[in-house]
C-alpha cells in the first residue's frame, strides 16, 4: 500500500486507532474521510482536522449501504477502504446471559467488514492502487480468556483477508492485514491490560513506518504483536495461551 497520493476511507475512526492512523495518512499527503456514529463528533473532527466526514453505523447494513454511497459521490477517487470498526465485549459462556455481547461481537466485527468490502469491491476495482486493509489482531491467533467472541472474530477477519486477496489481487485490489497487539485504547475491558498495552501513538507510528518501508507487505506486524502472531510456528503456544491468561496481559490484541 502507497502512503501517499490516496483517497482513503476510514469507518469507526472517531477515536483510537483509527483516529490515530487517520490524522497520519492525512499528514502524509492522503485524502481522509472518516466515519462514525455520533455527528457531532465527525463535525469537531472535520473542523479540527480538515477530514471528510460521513455518519456511519457499521453494525446496521442499510447504513452503510447509504454511507459509502455517499463516500462514492462526493470522493470518486476513493481507492483505499480501512475497515476499522470493531468493539470487544466480556463474556461468559459459563452463565446464560452471554448470547447478546456474542451476536453484537460478531456483527460489529464480522459482518461490518464484510458489508464494507462487499459496498466498495466494484467501485475499487476501477481505482489505481485500489487497496482494503483489514484489522485483525494477535488475539487472532492465541485466545484471551474474557472475550471469546472478538477472538472468533479477528480470527474470521484472518482467513477472510488471506482468501479474498486470492480473489481481489487479480482484478486490481490489493488486501493488506494490520495486526495489532494491545493497544492503549477505550476498546480494551478493563485498567489492568491498559497498563501493558502498547502506547497508541508508538502504536501508530510503527505502523507508518512500515507501510513506508514495505508497500508491497500483505500483513503489517508492529514487533510488539509477533509474541501472538508467530506462537503457533514458534512452536510454544501452549506457553503463550497460559502466559496470556495468567500474570503477563501486555500481549493482548487489540
């Protein structure tokens, strides 16, 4: 993925990292519109940063039907799509009362993706340097015990970004994984893991530099996330399953 010259859009980028990442691509010489639930936020960020704003619920398929829609008319130069959204809840399978975070894990994280690419493929497949990076996590690869469903879920977003690319790369559109470890934001369940996450603006500059230093990367690993991501061919996840889940919570994915 280039680092500059783009027109990128960016739902669920009203905070953290997708913010984060957002007011950088911009910096580096990219057209950034951004998305989000609450106007009020997109008009303090359109006015603070100079970003393009829609309102979009990624969890609602209508709205993002209408969302990117709207992207498209006003931005038809649109050629990179970051699929940002997410949320992480805690849940217990051991208790009946699990069953909504679950469902609301899957389809803010699986099935909001999926309706994104699904919205943009035809009209990307038309852009020079036309790209879709995915979010995952480390968390994708070793489970944290608290959260099955976001597991499943960046898990999902895995092996989807590993198929589609054998589709998409063909017909011009590159697919790029970003896989993040924990990361110093709101969507992490509690101050314990905040502590040892990753700080979001190292976060976020790592990730900068190595979009810079290898455009053609189909994953990009900040260091801090190949504890997670290389566990099972480094041949020691049942040590890092256990280290996760006990004293040591700095590695948890984001």
């Amino acid at each position: 993925m280039n680092t500059a010259g783009n027109t990128i859009f960016v739902p669920g980028a009203t905070s953290g990292i997708g913010l984060a990442l957002a007011q950088r691509l911009q910096a580096a010489g990219n057209t950034v519109v951004i998305g989000g639930r609450r106007t009020e936020l997109l008009d303090e960020l359109a006015a603070e940063h100079g970003f393009g704003t829609v309102r979009i619920d990624v969890a609602d398929p209508g709205s993002i039907t209408t969302a990117t829609a709207d992207v498209v008319t006003r931005y038809p130069d649109l050629n990179v799509l970051i699929a940002m959204a997410g949320i992480m809840r805690v849940e217990d399978w051991t208790t009946p009362g699990f069953l909504p975070d679950a469902e609301a894990v899957i389809t803010t994280n699986v099935l909001g993706p999926v309706r994104l690419i699904a919205a943009l493929t035809e009209h990307l497949r038309t852009r020079p340097g036309a790209t879709v990076l995915t979010v995952s996590s480390g968390l994708a690869h070793v489970p944290l015990r608290p959260t099955p469903s976001y597991n499943a879920s960046k898990a999902a977003i895995h092996l989807l970004s590993e198929s589609i690319r054998l589709q998409l790369e063909p017909e011009g559109v590159r697919v790029v994984e970003l896989v993040p470890p924990a990361v110093r934001t709101t969507l992490l369940p509690g101050p314990e893991f905040f502590e040892f996450a990753m700080p979001l603006d190292e976060f976020a500059d790592e990730v900068m530099e190595l979009l810079a230093r290898r455009p053609e990367a189909h994953e990009i690993l900040v260091e801090r996330v190949g504890f997670l991501r290389h566990a099972e061919t480094r041949g020691d996840y049942d040590q890092v399953v256990a280290t996760l889940n006990g004293a040591d919570p700095h590695a948890a994915g984001d």
